[in-house]
C-alpha cells in the first residue's frame, strides 16, 4: 500500500491545489465498492480476525467511551503497538484522501481546444487548406496557438500561486503508541491511535474524546458556529446529535483547539472523516458555465450559421446567373473563412488574461480566465458572516457600569489599538473609577493571555483582556495573586477567581466573577455607584435586565462582572456587550454593490440576533428586509423558497446543505450567484454558485479548491474591483467585437458585390491581405486594453442570458458597415470613371478602406462616452497600434519596394485630406449616435425632473400654458 500512495494529502494539496479534489473522488469510486465489501470481512493476517470497523462521529458520540475502545480494540493509556498500526494501515489506508498521479500537461494544453470558437476556427484552417490559401490557413493557425498558449500559461500560472494558499491540515500530531508519547505525522494516524490536544493543534482526525479540562474548540471551519465549542466526555444521546455542532464528545479533523487540553480515540481518517464528507458533497456538484463561455459558444454557433448562409446564398445567385459552380464554391468559401473573426479568441483571452493580472495586484487570484469577467453580470452575492463579513475576531464594544454610565469601545481584534469613550472623553487607567473597575475584574478573572497581537485562550476571555490593553490596565493581572479559582461550565455558566494583591498577601481575600448577567446576579447583594457600595434592590435588577436585553437585541454577547469578599457578597460592577465585528470597509463596499443593483445574502450559522445585528450595521438589513433560519429552509422545497429568496437578507442557523438549497433556489430565479467563504462548510455552495469566491488568509484548503476566486488579503472591497474588472472585460470584449463584425462585414459585402455584379475587383489579394491584418491586428487587439472605466461599477449588472450581439449592437455595426461600404465604393467609382483599373484606382479605394477602419476603430473605443470623454490618448497601445497601421500604410503607399508588391502608387497631399475628410464621417456618425442615446437615457432616468421643468417653463409663459402642452 505504502507504494501505492507516495504522496502525503498535505503535499499533494500543496504541490497540485487544482486537481486534489478530482483525483481523489477518481479513485474513489473505484475502490470504494470493493473497500465497503471488504471492510467488515476477516482478513488474513497470521491468524483469522475480523478488521477494526470505522465508526461514524453520530455512533461514536452515543457510546460510552468503554465501548467505542472495545470496538476499535484500542488500549487508551498505551496506545497501540507498531504492528498493529502497521496492519491497520494496510486495510484503512492513510491518514489522507488517496491521490493518483497529475494530469499530464500536454492533456492540460489539449484541454483548452474544446472551445467551440477555436473548434470553428480549426474547421475553417482545414477549409483553406483544401481551397489551397496556405496564407489564410497560417494566420489562422497561429491565432488558435496563440490563444491556447496564452490560456495555458495564465492559468498554470494561477496554479503555482495557489500553492502559497494551502496549509489547513495539520502535517504533524501528538500520538501515544507503545505507551510512550511520539510527535509524528498526521498521515500515519489509524483508527483506534490515541492522540492528544493542546491549546493551537489543529485537530488530525476525527476524534472519540476520553479525556477534556476546560476544552474548547473553534468548529467555525467546519460548522460556521462563531463561538468555540466547550468538549465533555459523556455520551450524548442519540436524539441530540443530529448536527455537527451538538457533538460535543468528538474533535473534528480540521478544527483549531483554542484552549485547554485533552485526549482522544481516532475513529475515522482520510475520506471517512467528517471532513471528508464534505469532499464527497463538493464533488457531486458541476459548476456551471460562466456567461462569457456561454456568450462566445452562442457567437460560434452564430458565425457558423452565417458562414454557412453566405455560401449558400452566393453559390445559388451565381448558379442562377449562370456561372461555373465549383468557381462559385471557392469564392463562397473563401468568404465564409474570412468572415469569420480569428482575432476575437485572442482578444477574448488576452483581455482576460491581462484582467487576471491587474486583479493579482489587487490581491485576488483568479484561477479560471472567464471567472473574472462573470463578477460583470453577478446579480446576488451569498456571503458568510464569520470570517468574511466578520473578523472572526471577538471585540468588546459597550460597557455599562453599575451606575449607569454608558462607555464605547473602539478598534478590533487582540491588541491595544483602540480607545474607551464615555461621553465624548477618552477613559484610560483609573480616571474612571466605575469603567476601571469593570476592565479590572474582566482582567483578573480571565485565563486568556496576548502575545504579538495573538491570543491564547478563549476568543470572549481574549476580548476582555484587550479591553484591559486599550485602557492600559492589562498588567493588573500580575497585581493580584490567585489562591482559588472556579472554572467556567455549561452549567453553572460562570467563572470566579479568589485572590490577594501581591502588595497585602496578609491582607483580605477578593474574589472576581464574570458569566451570564443571570447567573452572577445572583451572587451579588450590592452595588458600586458613584465611590459608594449600594444595596442591590429590585429595581436596580430590573434596570440591569432592561439593559442587558437591549444590548443583547443589538447583537452583543453579553456578559456581567462583580467582585466581593466572597462569593455570596459580591457588588455588582456592570455588563460588557462583546461582538465578532464587521472588516474595515466591508459596509462601504456592501453600500455601493447594493447601490449597483447587487444583492447581498448574509448565510451564517449565528443566531437569528447576531445575525441581524450585523447585518443592520453593514446596511444589508432594513425594515422591509425578511430573515430565515435553517428549519424554515428545511420546512420548504426549492421552489417554495425561490419565491420568498428575494426578500430574504439574513439566513441564519444555517448549515451547508441549507447554502446549498439558497443558491439552487436563486439560481432557479435566474440570477447569477457569487458565494464567499472561508470555512469547510462553505466548499460545496463555493463549487455550486456561479463564482466561488474563498478567503485566502483564513479559509481552509477545501474552500480554495472549490472556489474560481481567491482574496489572498481577505478583504471584502477586492470582490467589488472583480465585479469592476469583470464589467470592464466585457465592455472591451464587446467594443472589439463591433469593430471587427463591422470591418469584416464592410470587406466581405465590398467583395460580394464586386463578384456578384461582374465589376472589376476594387481590392488586389495583398491588399485585402493587408486590410485583415489590421481587422485581426494591432489596432483591433489595442481595443481589449482599453482601460475600466470608473462609471462602470455604478451600472446594473449584465443579464447573462443576452448575446454579446445585442440589437443595439447590431444596429451599429451595420450603420459603420454601410458607411464604410458606401464610402469605399463612391471612391472606387469615382476614380473608375474612364473603365479602366490602374493603380491609383485600387491605392485610393485600398487606402480609403484603411482609414476607414482607422476611425472604426476610435470609434468602437467606448459604447457610450465620446472619444474626447475618455480621452484619445488614455490607451497608450491603441495610439501605438493606429499610429503604426497608418506608418505602415503610408510605406505600402510610397516606398517603392512596397508599391510593387501591392501594386500601388503615390497620392497627392489633396487625395489624403480628402480621404481623412471621408473616412471620418464613420467616427462622426457612431458619436451622434452615443449622444442620441445618452440623451434617451437622462429622459428614461428622470422623467419627473423634466416634466416638471417643463410644467414650469409652461406656467411661466405668458397665457400659453395650455397650447404648449
């Protein structure tokens, strides 16, 4: 077995991020069937016994640790011996998901051919060959080399940065075998080995916990669940099990221990741990097309149809007027391959590719080039709360003192950056007594310590302590030495500290309590008000009750803090109000996405409070706003809550299979949904929404290998630059296809008319050679640089469903092609007035042409702004490529090498003036055009404002009000 499998998990996801999913389930399924029959078969191993059996995290949590150690037949205290784990092993594998060898890279290359365009353009390759027009053949070849190649690199390059991103599993545990305890590699965990946990391991395998002091465990990877997860021993019974969360016996693989210790039997590795459930989910989703891929299969579907439609219609005219036919079949052909765009692939994925790179420097990596572009049309953003909204970091936010003054707390996470404001004036030490007595005892009754900005402990103790940071209190922990303490429980849900100030340890004992405001209030008598000791009275609990359910209404975790001689007598000292709180910049960006007509969904595991808190202080929830939780979701069909999903902001308690029902029930709306997250439990939606997008920082190996996107820094704003990249690409996409669609248009209708008609052929075959060079070169491929526009992220998002070749677009192509035709054609009569061809006559229609499609071009820059809007020097690489193109005119014109080649000859000042003065008008018109439009646009905008200037200017006449109406 151990040949078989020469990779690690953890340095194959590492080394291959893209295919560790894949290859696994491939191999999966082969075995799978022969592994279940043989798994509770007697193996032959010296002597007839049966295999230890996996057991599932639901049996295991329901039995008494004595017999989950019967059934795996494990020893807890010596663990097992070599032989035994090595005999193990070679039935359950190891400790990974088995992986087969990469994929090849000519197949990865390979692969990028099955683009319907290129398939087209591969077709239309073959078609010149035949028709023997080697020179249309080899430009069309090496358009499709270009255009793979460049796919290929960019998205092997996204590979190599992936690689940096993974780091979830843990490579190395702490195992007992032979009774002795050994630090060895994950991998080579079996079921049955005994391992133990501390405060930082990331759980290894899944865990039946036999021992646990003051275990807590953060599952939010794995659940979604914010708040770490308090581990006991006991058997849970089988009716509250149901969930990951209520197992509170088991230790997860994946799962970070925040605080304590513990030990524990492994009960399933690789696939067969929870973590690997979430693989086998994730693989049985495909995700979907991105609109790009199916806007350009939709348009070499189109081109195919209309290629196949011109050789009709050109071969039956020329029958019926009598010409050869197969004469008439290399014509038609001929134009068909022409027709058809071999510089849109390349425009496609060079645009894509350098959109890719520009988002690099944002700090997102793109795995897949459409991705980028699809953010263009996402019309619903399913985001995670924890971690991706949140900072997964708890942060206290709101003291109240027991005398009722009320105290903000700014800056976030474990440091000492922030400030405690009570009524405008910054608090710090002791200048207040009543809020220095809160921090002081939050402080000392606590077990978390920070170092380097890092906690170690309890995220709510961690919390507190930083409270102490921010007002300089944070050293008073070593003031006081500690004679007793009564540890926090589920139960009792309190903690308490019993101690002396190391400056009167013959002094009076203190003792300090925090814990639930209903638990410690019982314990207190008074409180402290003003430098005075108060008796606690009935109403004074009732205000405090009052306040604690307001705090507790806005989302915070509330806590209560005393102090006192001894447990029976504390003084009240007031609450802390503690939140997991928003990123910087999530709420500005969440306001101009919605502004943008972007709809965002809050999918979290938090209660429905939390939930709505939060998403109250990001601007996602209002009044008309409607939140669901999982059980709502689970009491309906997709179709049932594809009907009330639009009004739903907040979903919350819920799990991964209820993401998963949100997006097909979005998606079964026709939206186009964008999913983030960071944890585990996020793989699955990641891979079925039409772009996953994961946390670089915080999220799991699982989710990056599901998802298309990758914020490397974590930060929510970057989404908003990828729907801003995305937009941009397509507008550039379509900006390239109206200029190429009108040129070739213009030439193959020039071409056709001059056939059909039996005129002379107003173009040689170097000089239409030339012309689609430029359709296809330079000047064409400059238009996919053109830079974003800024107004961009402020429009609609895209309907996915709509052809690149809207009407409107049409519209304009066959208005440019029109010009450009009317144009070149009143040149060549112009200057065939006495019947004959000679050079001049081509040279003037030839250059008239390629002006024309000089200000094509500047024209197709930009759909809606005029040219001088977005400045004509602002793409340096079309003033490059146009001023290069006419350079290079100018030489086939007048360097006589060149005449001769493409049988031209000089022209006068007067006949370039008159041409430039021509040529322009296709620029002239397309700019007509944009204002009309925009003009339209302002009416449709604001009705309202102009008929009311309309009604004023009406009533301001003098008594003609009613037959200006």
């Amino acid at each position: 077995m151990d040949n078989l499998l020469p990779q690690s998990r953890f340095s194959y996801f590492k080394k291959y991020p893209l295919h560790a999913i894949r290859k696994y389930l491939s191999i999966l399924r082969n075995q799978k069937a022969e592994e279940q029959v043989a798994r509770f078969q007697k193996i032959p191993n010296g002597e007839n016994e049966t295999m230890i059996p996996v057991l599932t995290s639901k049996k295991a949590s329901e039995l008494p640790v004595s017999e989950v150690a019967s059934i795996l037949q494990a020893d807890l205290q010596n663990g097992l011996n070599k032989c035994e784990v090595s005999h193990r092993r070679a039935f359950h594998g190891w400790n990974e998901f088995d992986i087969s060898e990469d994929e090849p890279l000519w197949k990865k290359y390979i692969s990028q051919f099955k683009n319907p365009l290129i398939m087209l353009l591969l077709a239309s390759a073959v078609i010149s060959v035949l028709m023997h027009q080697f020179d249309d053949a080899v430009s069309i070849t090496v358009a499709i080399l270009i255009v793979v190649t460049v796919a290929f690199v960019q998205e092997y390059r996204s590979e190599k940065s992936l690689e940096e991103l993974s780091k979830l599993m843990p490579p190395e545990c702490h195992c007992v075998r032979e009774g002795k305890l050994e630090h060895t590699l994950a991998r080579d965990l079996v079921p049955g080995d005994t391992v133990c946990l501390s405060v930082g391991d990331r759980v290894p395998a899944d865990l039946r916990l036999f021992e646990a002091v003051d275990l807590s465990i953060d599952e939010s990877s794995l659940t979604g669940e914010t708040t770490p997860c308090s581990k006991v021993t006991a058997p849970q019974p089988a009716a509250t099990n149901g969930d990951l969360a209520s197992r509170s016996n088991i230790a997860f693989m994946g799962t970070l221990v925040r605080c304590g210790k513990a030990k524990g039997i492994v009960i399933g590795t690789g696939e067969n741990s929870e973590f690997g459930e979430v693989f086998k989910m994730m693989q049985a989703e495909e995700a979907p097309k991105t609109p790009l891929q199916k806007s350009m299969d939709l348009l070499g579907k189109q081109l195919s149809f209309y290629s196949f439609g011109i050789i009709g219609i050109i071969m039956l005219v020329g029958w019926l007027l009598g010409k050869d036919i197969l004469e008439m079949f290399t014509i038609s052909v001929s134009l068909a391959v022409a027709a058809i765009p071999e510089g849109l692939p390349i425009v496609v994925t060079v645009t894509l590719a350098l959109g890719v790179m520009r988002m690099v420097k944002k700090r997102a990596i793109v795995k897949k080039l459409p991705i980028v572009e699809t953010l263009g049309c996402c019309n619903v953003i399913c985001s995670d709360k924890t971690g991706t909204l949140t900072k997964n970091e708890m942060t206290v936010t709101h003291i109240l003192t027991s005398d009722g003054l009320h105290a903000e707390v700014t800056g976030v996470g474990y440091n000492p950056f922030g400030e405690v404001i009570v009524d405008g004036d910054v608090v710090h030490g002791f200048y207040n007594p009543a809020v220095s007595r809160v921090v002081e005892a939050g402080c000392v009754c606590n077990d978390a310590v920070i170092r380097n900005n890092t906690l170690m402990g309890k995220p709510t103790e961690g919390a507190l302590i930083a409270l102490a940071m921010k007002m300089g209190l944070d050293g008073l922990q070593q003031d006081y030495i500690r004679k007793a303490e009564y540890p926090f429980s589920s139960e009792q849900k309190w903690m308490a500290v019993k101690c002396v100030h190391r400056t009167q340890q013959d002094g009076p004992e203190i003792c300090f309590m925090k814990g639930a405001y209903e638990q410690v209030i019982k314990y207190c008598t008074t409180y402290y008000s003003k430098g005075q000791t108060l008796t606690l009275t009935q109403q004074q609990r009732d205000l405090y009750q009052q306040e604690k359910a307001r705090m507790g209404s806005a989302g915070l975790r509330v806590l209560a803090l005393a102090s006192g001689p001894e447990l029976g007598q504390l003084t009240f000292l007031g609450l802390v109000g503690i939140i997991d709180p928003p990123r910087t910049g999530v709420k500005e960006a969440v306001t101009t996405l919605i502004a943008s007509g972007v709809s965002i969904k809050m999918i979290t595991g938090d209660s429905q409070e939390t939930a709505v808190a939060i998403a109250s202080r990001l601007g996602l929830y209002s009044k008309t706003s409607q939140s669901v939780s999982g059980e709502e979701i689970d009491a309906m069909d997709v179709q049932q809550l594809s009907q009330i999903v639009p009004k739903v902001a907040v979903f919350y308690r819920a799990s991964p299979r209820h993401k998963m029902k949100i997006i097909k029930s979005l998606q079964k709306n026709g939206s186009v949904v964008a999913m983030t997250g960071d944890g585990v439990n996020d793989a699955v939606a990641l891979k079925a929404a039409d772009i996953g997008v994961a946390m670089g920082q915080t999220g799991t190996d699982v989710c990056k290998e599901a998802a298309d996107m990758i914020l490397v820094d974590d930060d929510f704003q970057t989404i908003m630059s990828a729907i801003e990249e995305g937009k941009g690409i397509y507008n550039n996409i379509k900006n390239f296809v109206r200029f190429q669609l009108s040129t070739s248009i213009a030439a193959l209708t020039l071409i056709s008319l001059a056939t059909l008609m039996n005129f002379p052929n107003p173009l040689n075959a170097m000089q239409i050679l030339w012309i689609n060079i430029i359709m296809d070169g330079p000047p064409a491929q400059s238009l996919g640089v053109e830079p974003v526009d800024k107004d961009v992220i402020r429009k609609p998002p895209r309907n996915w469903k709509d052809s690149i070749l809207t009407k409107n677009l049409i519209l304009k192509i066959l208005v440019s092609s029109i010009i450009i035709v009317c144009g070149t054609l009143f040149v060549f009569w112009r200057e065939l007035r006495d019947n004959v061809i000679t050079p001049r006559d081509t040279t003037m229609t030839f250059t008239c042409f390629v002006f024309f499609d000089m200000f094509n071009a500047l024209s197709s820059r930009s759909q809606t702004k005029s040219v001088f809007e977005i400045g004509l020097c602002s793409n340096k690489m079309f003033c490059y490529a146009v001023l290069g193109s006419i350079m290079g005119q100018l030489l086939v014109i007048y360097f006589p090498p060149l005449q001769k080649v493409f049988q031209t000859e000089s022209l006068s000042i007067l006949d370039l003036l008159f041409l430039v003065g021509l040529t322009s008008s296709v620029c002239i018109v397309a700019e007509i055009i944009k204002k009309v439009e925009r003009s339209r646009e302002k009416i449709q905008k604001h009705p309202s404002e102009l008929v009311s200037r309309g009604a004023y200017r009406v009533r301001s006449g003098s008594g003609r009000g009613v037959d200006s109406s």
